[in-house]
C-alpha cells in the first residue's frame, strides 16, 4: 500500500487509516465531527498527496489539453488555474480536474483512484500530438489548508498570498521550501492548496501547524472523514459518487466548466466527448442533481431509492449527518422535472422510509 511524505506526521498523532485508493490515509485524528467544525470556525490542514500531479509539456501541450478537457484552457494566463471535466466521447465523466498554467507547461491535478484511467486515456489519444506527459505523483507532496482564519495566518509570512484571486497561484520560497500555492480547495471555505517536493513534506508539516495559541492553534490536521462532510455541505461532487463514466457533467450542474464551442475560438480545440454534450443539452439531462433534507435523524447511505408517491424518482450520492446543520443530508439524482425546491419526497431506508425537502444546492455558503 502507498504511503504519502506525510505518513509519519499521521501515525505520530494518532491517525485512524484507512485504505483509499490503494493509499494508506488518515480518515481522522479523534472526531470527524471535532475535525469538521475546527475546519468552519477556524482552519485545518489535510493531506491529498494522494491526488494526481501530471506535468504536461511540449509543442503541442494546449492543443492536447483542450482536445481532452471540457473547459477552454487556450484564454488562460500563467498563474491560473481552472476546474474541468474530462469525458469519454459519450459524455460520460472520466475525471474531475484541476488545471494549472505554468509559464512553460501545464500542471493537471487528478483523483486518486482515477490517475492511472487518465495517464492511460492520455496515451490512447495522443495521436500526433508532440507532447512529454511526465507524472509527477510520487516527486512531490499535496496539502489542503482550508478555514476562516487561513488567510490572516498566512498574511504574517506573506502579502502575496492572501492577494491571490479565487483560481489563481504563486510559486514562493519559504526557507528552503519552494511551493506553488493556489486559492483553491474542497471545502466551502477560503483557504489553498500547495504542491511541494516530498524531501520538504516534514518541514512544511512543521511550519503548518507551529501554532501555540491558547485555543490549541488556528490549523489542526484533519483527514478524509471531515473532508467528505465538508465538501458535502459545500455540494461539492465527488468523483464515484456524483459523477462516473455514465453521468454527464450536465446532469451534475457542471455546465459552467463546459465549453461547448471551443472550435469558435481560432485557438481552440473540440474536446471529447463535445458533440454528445451539445446533444444532451439540446434535449435537456434526462435527470439533474438535487439537494435533500431529511426528516428525523437517520441518514441515507449511496444508492438509496429516492420516491414520490408511489414511482421511484432516483437514488441517493452522497450523505451524512451535517456537523454544521444539525441534520441529515443528502445529494441525489432524480429524473427532470420531478425534483424541484420545495418538494417532499421520500427516501428508502430499508427497513424504513423518510421523507426529505429538496432544497438548494450548496447546503452550507460561508459568510464572507
């Protein structure tokens, strides 16, 4: 089983792992829910060196980009970075992806469980393109800084930081440490992500959490556990759960990170998968993503039935019991038209059923 350069740090405080995509993770440090709210009232550090890092170059490196992602990457400036979809040329997800622009090549940030399907879907289609697909994985580490308080914490060692726009990086020297550190993250809050090499992952470790504060420190280490609640409250989708091989990002909601015209722009590329898209959107998805609060406090599980009156309307993604809320939640995908804001319907527990409201996605925005 794999092991991050942050494996020791996780053993030494007492991490719980779990088996994640055949890496050895922490699912939690005491409490999920202790984890969670320290992450919305405060900040917490998580470890997703697990993610996919492919470094792509060459002559022809924006031309193959936009031939696999769905979003226009060709109006990019250096220091950039977007969220895409990469399909299959049925329109069905194969990834969720982060986009880097670097001054000389690109830096893609893919799923875990997804990044050999991706290096593999690569190759199959390079073509005559003239592109070097190096992967980047194992050379280097991934943290997640995520909270309330992140940015006036970085703001004591760095102006430029907390002055990065929303998609945006900067690569900085601290100490002997070179990271590129991005405004981007998984959980509803402000906060970065930085990639660094794996021989700098205990200094930086070091450097996160050396924080004596009273209250037990602004950042706490934070594992999968709570990163899962949390991007759940935020609606964010999670790959093998809101999205696969048979779900279009269409039906997701994911519409603003496709760009169904590329070949209009004297620069773009059509992309995979393009011309199915244009007909599920001439159409209409044949369902949609919806939120859902449950009634009592029992919670859905992924694949649950989702029912009004007497017909089965869809099935239940994603759920939990909201640290944040104080009540079950759920993401679901239920036939058009049958799930507006507002309407009740029920969920199959099994040996019980609950009903649940459709309400507006995401179930948690920050304030500010």
């Amino acid at each position: 089983m794999l092991k991050t350069p942050f494996y020791k740090f996780h053993a030494d405080h007492g991490a719980r792992f779990v088996d994640y995509a055949g890496w050895q993770m922490p699912i939690m440090y005491n409490s999920i829910h202790a984890e969670h709210h320290h992450v919305r009232r405060s900040g917490g550090v998580f470890d997703v060196s697990h993610m996919g890092r492919l470094k792509i170059s060459g002559r022809h490196a924006r031309r193959f980009i936009e031939r696999m992602l769905t979003r226009r990457v060709s109006d990019m400036a250096e220091g950039r970075c977007r969220y895409a979809l990469i399909c299959n040329e049925n329109g069905g997800t194969l990834d969720d992806v982060i986009i880097y622009r670097f001054d000389n090549h690109w830096l893609l940030v893919v799923n875990a469980a997804n990044r050999q399907k991706i290096l593999d879907h690569f190759q199959e289609n390079l073509g005559d393109f003239v592109v070097k697909i190096e992967d980047k994985t194992a050379d280097t580490a991934m943290v997640a800084v995520q909270g309330p308080k992140v940015m006036d914490l970085i703001g004591r060692f760095s102006g430029e930081v907390p002055a990065l726009k929303r998609y945006s990086f900067c690569i900085k020297n601290l100490l002997v440490v070179k990271m590129t550190i991005s405004r981007t993250g998984y959980t509803g809050e402000d906060g970065v992500e930085v990639i660094l090499g794996t021989n700098m992952a205990q200094m930086a470790t070091r450097l996160l959490l050396n924080d004596d504060s009273e209250d037990g420190g602004v950042l706490q280490p934070v594992g999968l556990g709570a990163r899962d609640t949390l991007r759940l409250e935020a609606g964010m989708p999670l790959y093998g759960h809101e999205l696969d091989e048979q779900t279009d990002p269409l039906s997701a909601g994911l519409d603003f990170a496709v760009s169904l015209n590329k070949e209009e722009d004297d620069r773009g590329e059509p992309f995979m998968g393009q011309e199915a898209l244009k007909r599920i959107t001439c159409d209409g998805p044949p369902r949609t993503l919806v939120g859902l609060q449950l009634e009592g406090r029992r919670t859905a599980r992924q694949g649950m039935d989702v029912l009004k009156g007497d017909a089965t309307i869809g099935a239940v993604t994603s759920a939990c019991l909201s640290p944040t809320l104080g009540v079950p939640i759920a993401m679901a995908y239920v036939k058009r038209d049958t799930g507006v804001v507002g309407d009740v319907v029920r969920i199959n527990l099994g040996s019980a059923q609950a009903e649940a409201q459709v309400v507006e996605l995401p179930f948690y925005k920050r304030s500010c």
